[in-house]
C-alpha cells in the first residue's frame, strides 16, 4: 500500500479527517475528486494552511497537511507552535522531501533542523520513517493518536521487512557488543549496508530503526550505550537538536556515558545534486560510513578544556 492509498482509505472510513495541502500535491494527486470538499488546497501559503487546520481541529477535524518540510517546520514554524503545539490539537504535519531527499535543491529547500524544531515544540510528536513500508505501518497509530505530530514522508521502497509498530518504541534491527548504529529515515537504507560491511570485518554490529524521535525509546538508547564499545547516530539533519542531541540528552538523564560517533551535518548544508551523489560528496554513503567506523580511534580521549579570556 503507497501513502496515497492508506489516506485515501483513511478518509473515507473516517469523515473526521480532511486533507490539505499548500499547493503540494506530489503526495496527494489522486486525492481530491475523492473527497469533494474534504480535500482543501490553500495555495503557497504554509502559514495559512496551519491556521486553518486549527480551526477545523477545534471543530472535531483530523487534518492531514501537506508541504515542502523546510516550508512546513520554519515559514510556518510560529503557527505550528502556537496553533497546534500549545492547544495540543490533532493536526498531522506530512513534510516532503526531508533532509538529503530534497536533494537537487539548495539550502532554502533544504530541511536539515527540521528535527530540532518540532520536537522543541510542546505536545508534538516527532517520526522519521526508514521506507514506504515502515511509513504506512506507522501512519495509522500516528493519525489516530490525540497529539499534534510531524512525520518525515519518506516513501522509497527498500527489501527490508519491518517489524510491527509501537509509539515510542525503536525497531531493533540486530544487537552488536562492538558497534551499534542509531539511525532514522533515508539513511536506514545505507546503515544496512554499512552493517554487513562491518560485519564482513568479524565484528559484532547491532542497528536500530530510531524511528519515534519523540517520544523516543530511552530504553534502546540506554541499552545500545552499555552493551556496546561504540554507539554510531547516523542522521541527514544538523548535528545539533537530532539523533546526536537526543542520545546525549538521554545518557545525560539517565547519568551514564558512552563513546559516541556522530554522522551529520556539521553547521553546513550539503552540495545539492542527485542523491547518490550527494550521499557520496557527504560521505553518508553505506562504504564510506563503514569505512570512517573502521578507522575511529576507539581509545579514550580527553576533552579539550576551554577557558575563557576575558579583556582588561
């Protein structure tokens, strides 16, 4: 079943829910003439849209919105908080082309601290799934859950069977003492890959399917933390509020450290172009992230202490 089905279906099973998008339909193309007035295109106005599926949620509707992530999560940022996080209405932000799927495009169209921002907002949920199968077996619990929530569409088709989903609950792929990699979204497909190349190099690699960010599966993280040597997050998100933060978060929480490699986006955008290729300028394709897991120091090492200079 493609997303556009399982809406599709959704909607008219349930009357409650109304699709609506901000003149982005590539999801949504053969929806309209199925529901007549429940479908609502509001033009390029993100802002707009939000305040609009605020209304019909306090009115009893689930609205099911659509556009471009890096238009939905910072144009509309302010609305999302306030109209959806605050009152904690059921609105389901649908974002397309998220982190390196938006790949041709440059930095305006890239949603890289998508992450970061919703989950910093009150009520909201936060999901990134692995491929299209993971995202429609995610999608009903997340629809039909009474919290606002921001699900990263991702509808590429992998070979990979997932397991059942449950809100809040990590999919665990494999369990490693050496290495354990903590991934979400387009970049499961690589972790994978990186998987059989390590170990092909006999070492003991576990994976986990991050993919409820928030709530997020402590439990995985505490678990993967001290049964392995070295816990790799791998994200297409800045480095700063994502997977990374959420595993330092949650080891700080919970009093415990681990060694910790991150791969992600350092401050920067990446190179747009086709995504193999941006993968491969990135250094996030499955070789290159075994390669550099391979060649990590795993011996201890002292942070640096910074003291601060003051003037005169």
């Amino acid at each position: 079943m493609t997303y556009e089905e399982l809406l599709t279906e959704t909607a008219l099973a349930n009357e409650r829910y109304v699709v609506m998008t901000a003149e982005n339909r590539a999801l949504v193309r053969n929806i309209p003439g199925k529901l007549g007035n429940r479908f609502i295109d509001t033009g390029i106005t993100e802002q707009t849209m939000i305040g609009a599926a605020a209304g019909l949620a306090l009115r009893g509707r689930i609205p099911v919105v659509h556009a471009l992530a890096s238009f939905l999560t910072m144009r509309a940022f302010e609305f999302v908080r306030t109209d959806a996080g605050i009152p904690n209405l059921p609105i389901k932000l649908s974002s397309f082309i998220p982190g390196f799927l938006s790949d041709g495009n440059g930095p305006t169209h890239q949603a890289v601290e998508d992450i970061a921002l919703m989950r910093g907002i009150p009520n909201m949920t936060v999901f990134a799934p692995a491929d299209e199968q993971d995202l429609v077996n995610m999608l009903p619990q997340i629809w039909a859950h009474p919290n606002p929530s921001y699900v990263r569409i991702n509808t590429r088709k992998t070979d990979y069977n997932h397991s059942p989903f449950e809100l809040g609950k990590a999919e665990i792929v494999a369990k490693g003492t050496d290495i354990t990699i903590l991934t979400y979204g387009l970049l499961f497909e690589q972790a994978l890959i990186a998987v059989e190349i390590l170990k092909n190099e006999g070492l003991s690699v576990g994976l986990i399917n991050m993919r409820s960010l928030k709530p997020v599966d402590e439990n995985a993280i505490v678990v993967a933390s001290q049964t392995s040597k070295l816990v790799v997050t791998l994200e297409d998100h800045f480095q700063t509020g994502g997977l990374y933060t959420i595993v330092a978060e949650t080891l700080l929480k919970h009093q415990l450290t681990a060694k910790v490699l991150p791969f992600a986006l350092n401050e920067k955008w990446f190179k747009p172009s086709l995504l193999p290729n941006v993968l491969e300028y990135e250094g996030f394709t499955g070789k290159q992230i075994a390669e550099k897991i391979l060649g990590y120091n795993t011996q201890s090492v002292q942070p640096e202490i910074l003291t601060p200079q003051f003037s005169e």
